[in-house]
C-alpha cells in the first residue's frame, strides 16, 4: 500500500479547521462534556493553535492520500509547545470512517515520524482519549509509551 501525505493548500484550511474543530468537540462530547462546554473549549484551542485562522509556523497539516490519489484523512504535526525544539506533537490524525482498518493511520504516523524527524524532532508525543481502543492500540503497536493516565469516576 503506498499512502503519501500531501499539504492542506490555504484555499482549503478553513473547510479543515472546521471539519478538525467538529471532530475534537464530538470526540469532547463522547468522553462526557456538554455539547456547549466541548464547543468553548474546541473553538479556543483552534484560536490558540491557529490564531489568525490560517496555517501557522509550527504546524503541518496534511491530507493522508491513498494510492488511487483520493484523500482519506488528514495528519496534523508539529513542534510541540515546550521550550524543547526537539519536541514534536502528533495534535491530530483521523482517518475517515469508511476507510478505517486498511493501514492508512499506521502509514501516516510513520510518514509523520519520518517528517518531524526530518526537521529536528527528536521525541513525538501525542494524546489519545481513553475511549478510543483502536488507536491506543495502533500507537502502542508502534512503540508509543504512555507517559501519563487520567482518570474520572462519575458520582452521579
């Protein structure tokens, strides 16, 4: 299988920036927040990480592009927000649903390992929401460590 990553072009990050904020406030809502809390807190953190609503120094987001050329998801890296320009961060990868369970994540984290170790990474963190089993267990299959847990018990 031969995937490839290709840059969002400017003309198409808006369209990312909302399917990518859409994602995180469901991803928010399934771990147990308000619909409107996960709104607030989405919004802000595109706000931080894109602050003029464009793409911005630090982050790489790419289309994840299959062999035939279409697209089937998307890889968002960059250097992490430490002091540690050594430090690089996987803020979001998502392959779209119907195309899950063919290797295109396992191949875009690799693609995006070879990119941040390109450019000076030398460490490559990443969070992951508990719920998410398939992912937890692609980014332990390739060496990935946990490196802290939080936990919630609802009392309710």
């Amino acid at each position: 299988m031969t995937v490839t990553l290709q840059r969002i072009l400017t003309s198409e990050f808006p369209s990312w920036l909302d399917r990518s904020c859409t994602e995180y406030v469901s991803d928010l809502v399934t771990q147990g927040g308000s619909h409107e809390e996960a709104q607030r807190i989405a919004v802000e953190s595109m706000a931080r990480s894109f602050p003029d609503g464009a793409p911005s120094p630090g982050n790489e987001v790419f289309h994840v592009i299959n062999q035939a050329g279409a697209a089937v998801g998307y890889l968002w890296i960059g250097q992490d927000v430490s002091a540690d320009p050594g430090a690089w961060w996987v803020w979001d990868v998502v392959i779209n649903a119907d195309q899950r369970g063919q290797g295109f994540g396992r191949s875009a984290m690799l693609l995006g390992e070879e990119y941040a170790r390109s450019h000076g990474a030398q460490s490559l963190g990443l969070s992951v929401f508990g719920f998410n089993t398939g992912a937890r267990g692609l980014y332990n299959s390739l060496g990935y460590e946990t490196t802290s847990v939080k936990m919630l018990k609802k009392l309710i």
